[in-house]
C-alpha cells in the first residue's frame, strides 16, 4: 500500500479557477474568431479585432496568473516556509502556534523541528481561502509527515485566540492574516499574538499586502523586528519578519 503524501492545497482555488476559465474561454474565443473571419463567415469589424488580438493576449495573461498561482501554492509557498522559520535558531523543546494554519504547511514544518517541543494549529478552516481547509486535512498531512504526536489542531480565530497570554514560543502565521478584511481586525489578530508569545518568544510571520504594517504595529509594543522582502508570492509583493518580544 502506497504511502500517504502530504499535501496543502490550493489558495484562493476560487481565484485560480475563475482566471483558468477566463484565460481558456478567451483563448478558444479569440481561436474560432480568427477561423470565422479566415473561412469569411463573419467580417471584420471592431468586435472581432477585440476578440482576435486582445482576447488572445488577455486571455494568456489571464491563463499565466492561474498558473503562477498554483505553482506557488504547490512548491514556491514551501520555500517561504523554510526561510519563515530557519530565521530562528531552534533549541527543540519550544511550544509553536500556528495561527491561520490551514492544511499545516507552517505547523507541521514546525513540528519537524520541534522533536521535544508541541506544535497547535488554529484556523477557522475557511475553503474559500485554501482548498480542502479543515481539521482533518491537517491532520491527514500530520499523519503523512510522522509528526501527529506533536501536533494539536484549534478551532479559533486570530482576532480572539483562545489561549492564556504567554503561552508560546514561538507565534507564526503565513499568508493568513491579510484574510480578515478590516484593518482594525489584523491589528486585533497582531496584538493577540503578542499576547500569547511569552517573554523572549518569537513571531515569525509572511504575508502579502500588510505585512510591513503589522511590523510596524509590532515595533511599537517594543519588539525588535527584522523584515525580509519583497517576495512575489502568488502574484501581491510579500514580505516576511521575525519579531521577538523582550525578555
């Protein structure tokens, strides 16, 4: 029997798909107007110069970007990963959250880092936001990569973690935050996780849009923060910081 493969998903599979059928209607369109025209069962007018030219150049454009989207969420996002947490020096004992966990890519990374230590993933398992998001993906994922033991899985949202204050180590989220649409909300979900984060710990975080935003928010509670970027990731400019939190 063949071994079970980890596996994290599509983000944003709504926005691939849509931009996939686009780009292919766009092309057959711009395909068959050029054999209409070629065969002269319809005329050349501005409609089909739109299709002929512009749906063609729009619509591998448009096929381009699905692409490039799931490229990143299938390799390129694991590569941001690796660098998100090798910006600190691992002891192996520590307590890791994940916050926005989705299907695991972050906690169990983690975990695999962490052979004395626990890992907890929290999300509001939202699929709209990563394909197939939910308790048991992830778990599934902990199962494939040896690591179910040190990982526990949270139903939880960022604004209002469900944990004490300094409970971890180390605080991380990738490309979750920017999620919640309102900027009152992101600031809630940054200063609950340096609520949790004891004294000393670490938040590692990459996200797109408003990361810069929340190291600066993050400065301001008296973290020293290292910000990393840009980085093109899925097609917004990302960027990624370790702040720790004095001691």
């Amino acid at each position: 029997m063949a071994k079970a493969r980890e596996d994290y998903g599509i983000d944003a599979p709504t926005v691939v798909r849509n931009l996939a059928v686009i780009g292919l209607s766009l092309l057959v369109a711009s395909a068959l107007t050029r054999v209409l025209l070629d065969l002269q069962i319809v005329g050349p007018s501005l409609l089909t110069h739109i299709l002929r030219i512009n749906g063609l150049s729009i619509g591998i454009v448009c096929c381009l970007m699905a692409f490039w989207m799931i490229a990143s969420s299938k390799w390129l996002k694991q590569k941001v990963a690796r660098a998100l947490l090798d910006s600190r020096d691992w002891r192996g004992d520590e307590t890791v959250l994940d916050v926005g966990c989705g299907r695991g890519l972050v906690a169990i990374a983690a975990a695999r880092r962490v052979r004395h230590g626990k890992v907890t993933g929290v999300d509001i398992w939202q699929e709209v936001d990563l394909g197939g998001n939910s308790p048991e993906a992830i778990r599934a994922n902990a199962e494939a990569a040896g690591v179910a033991d040190r990982l526990a899985v949270d139903t939880g949202d960022a604004r209002a973690l469900p944990y004490p204050d300094a409970s971890f180590d180390v605080v991380a989220s990738m490309t979750a935050i920017h999620n919640i649409p309102d900027a009152e909300g992101r600031r809630a979900a940054i200063a609950e996780a340096w609520r949790v984060t004891r004294p000393g710990g670490q938040i590692l975080i990459f996200d797109i849009r408003h990361a810069r935003t929340y190291a600066a928010q993050l400065r301001a509670l008296g973290a020293e923060v290292k910000l990393t970027g840009p980085i093109l990731l899925w097609g917004p400019i990302g960027w990624r910081f370790s702040a720790v939190k004095p001691g």
